[in-house]
C-alpha cells in the first residue's frame, strides 16, 4: 500500500502493532469506531481546558462552564444517568482544575498543538495537550489524563507516546525539551520524567519505521490480543467468525458429539450422587462389600494426605528440619526421596489424615 499520503499518529501506529487487520478495517475501510461515553467526555474535557488556558488571561470559572456546556459531546453514554454523572464530575475536575491554575498563575504555551514531521518515508503526526516554556527556556509537554483511575506511574507506552511527542516537538521548535508529564485531572497529580535520550527516540523511530514497512507491504493480519473482547470488529473478524459446518455428515457427527459429551456429563453426576448413597449406607451397617444381583460392590477406604496448610504447619513444626521448605518443594521432596523414609514416617504419623472412599465393582463368579 502507497503510504504517501497517510498521516500515521501514535494512536494508529499502536493499532498496527495491536492488530493489523483491525488497523485496516479502521483507516482503509474507514469503518466507523462505535462511540463510548468516556472518549467523548475526555475530548468535551480538552476542548474547555484549551479555553482555559490558552490567552494571557486567567477567564472567569463561569465562562469555562459555559463553553464546557457548549462543548458537551452526548456520544456513546449509556444512559442518561451516566452521561449525567459524567458531566458532574467534568464540573468538579474543572472547578479544581481552575483553582490549580489560578493559585499557581499558571498560562500555557500551546494548547492542543499539531505537529507533523517526517521520518523517512512517512508523515507522523501528533495534537500535544499543552507545551510550556521551563524556568530554564526549554520545553515540557504536557499530556492531559481524564481516567477514573489516575495514573501512578508511567509506563513504557504512554512514555513512548511523549517520547513521540518529544521528537515532534524538538524537530517543529528546534527547542530542547527538559521534561515530560503526565497530568491525572481527577486529582491534580503530576508524573514527571526527563527527556528522553537520542538512542531512545531512535530506537522508537526505527520501531515506528518497522510498523509503516508492514502497512506498506500490505500486511493484514487478525492478532488475538487482550483488547480482543472489547472489539467492534469481532463479527468481521476471521478470528472470530462462526462457521457454520455445510458438510451434512460431519454436521451430525458434531451434534452427535455434543449430545455425547452432555449425556456423561449428566451419567457422571448421577453416578457420583448413588455411589454416595451407597458409601454412606455401608459406613453406617459397618459394611465393606454390598451384594446386588451378580455383582459386588466393594466400597474401598484409604487414608490420603493432604498438603493442606495447616499439615504443612505440622510438618514445619516437627523435628524433621523443613523451616522455610515451601510446599511444592516439600512434595518434590518426599517424591525425589531425598526426605529421610524414617523421618517421613514419624511426621506423617503426627498429621491428619482424612479418609476417602471409592467403589470398586466385581461380578460373582
Ligand atoms: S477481534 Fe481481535 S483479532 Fe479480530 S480484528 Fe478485533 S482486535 Fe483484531
């Protein structure tokens, strides 16, 4: 595929690397994305924030609150009440937000600021949050969080995205960035690291060049990944497409499979449920061995150990010296034999053991 007239971002590179085929479905199909309440609230939240900050003037709280309400996207709620709960809680960020700003004077540089460069073959583009100029005159940018559960620390990809970002700006600016951040608006918490290295942008560069080299080579593949449940496109998927068997005599076989499956499944319950029946009237009469018709039924007990915490306890307790033996490798112990037999015997003598009983069945001769 020409890629010359495609404006790649970190968002859709990140698809690619995700999923191909739901990157092709997405930018060459143009298949549209179904719409979700949280999206549509951070992008209501970024546009009131650019009212906010850009200008050299602090404007009136009631003023954000007018253009919040102006800007109000009522997309992809799910109901009105949480497009409601939403909405009040945008109010309550904003509040604290403003008086964030307004306490510490705060005006930004740019706000929601486009970049394009080149890398060689290709066009990255990205919309940065907010630039602004340090006490040392470089640049920090800044990347604005609406998640309910805020950020602690950053991670590899949303610092490969302001990485990114880093790139773009440093190359539109011929300025050095000193810092990037993170920003969680629900509780007005900042993570900030340095800039990032040259061997660090060229290494996500040379990534980002690998990417572009499968979209060009056409390269669309479907890859199961973790956001695979939450996916608009299953129902397009080859991944997940159903296909209903067309051959008659395998259809049957199918059928008569699953029937199969769920009738021992059904035989199994209803066995188990008699074989109690059996095992407890034999343990009450004092009985090892029940007569029906030809057959014996021999109800067998046995002793069996169970590692269960409390043995484990016993065990580390005894005098067999087992402190600090967790209990795969006390197992793999008494099963590589390399516990002592006598000293086995003697602990295992101090536990519990609990009595299981099974059904062996034998016809009279
Ligand atoms: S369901 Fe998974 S594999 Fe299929 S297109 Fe969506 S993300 Fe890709």
């Amino acid at each position: 595929m020409n890629v010359d007239n495609y404006l790649f971002s970190y968002t859709s590179l990140n698809t690619y690397n995700t999923c191909p085929y739901r990157w092709k479905l997405i930018y060459i199909d143009k298949l549209p994305l179904a719409k979700k309440g949280y999206l549509s609230f951070g992008t209501t939240v970024h546009n009131t924030l650019k009212y906010l900050l850009m200008g050299p003037l602090l404007p009136t709280l009631e003023s954000v609150v007018n253009i919040y309400r102006s800007k109000w996207i009522s997309d992809g709620y799910r109901s009105k009440n949480e497009e409601t709960e939403y909405f009040n809680v945008g109010i309550e960020i904003l509040k604290e937000f403003y008086a964030y700003i307004e306490n510490n004077k705060e005006r930004a540089r740019y706000v929601e600021y486009p970049i394009t460069a080149n890398i060689s073959d290709f066009t990255l583009m990205g919309i940065i949050d907010r630039i602004d100029i340090t006490e040392n005159n470089k640049l920090e940018i800044i990347d604005y969080k609406t998640s309910r559960v805020p950020y602690t620390h950053m991670d590899a990809e949303d610092a490969e995205q302001l990485i990114i970002y880093q790139f773009l700006v440093e190359n539109h600016f011929q300025q050095e960035v000193e810092k990037l951040t993170i920003f969680n608006l629900r509780n007005l918490d900042k993570i900030t690291v340095p800039r990032a290295n040259e061997s660090k942008i060229t290494s996500i560069k040379n990534k980002m060049e690998i990417t572009v080299s499968g979209i060009k080579s056409d390269y669309f593949e479907p890859v199961e990944n973790r956001f695979c449940n939450s996916c608009d496109f299953q129902s397009l998927c080859p991944l997940y497409n159903k296909e209903v068997v067309k051959d008659k005599e395998l259809f049957v076989k199918g059928l008569k499979y699953v029937e199969i499956e769920q009738n021992i499944k059904k035989l199994e319950t209803e066995k188990n449920t008699m074989g109690n029946e059996l095992i407890e009237y034999a343990i009450k009469n004092g009985i090892r061995q029940i007569h029906i018709d030809n057959y014996i039924i021999k109800i067998m007990k046995n002793k069996k150990l169970y590692f269960t915490p409390d043995n484990i306890k016993k065990l580390q307790e005894s005098d067999v010296k087992l402190n600090g033996v967790d209990e795969d490798k006390l197992i793999k112990k008494i099963n590589d034999g390399s516990l002592n037999l006598f000293e086995i015997k003697r602990v295992l003598k101090k536990l519990n053991f609990k009595d299981e009983y099974t059904i062996n069945i034998t016809k009279h001769i």
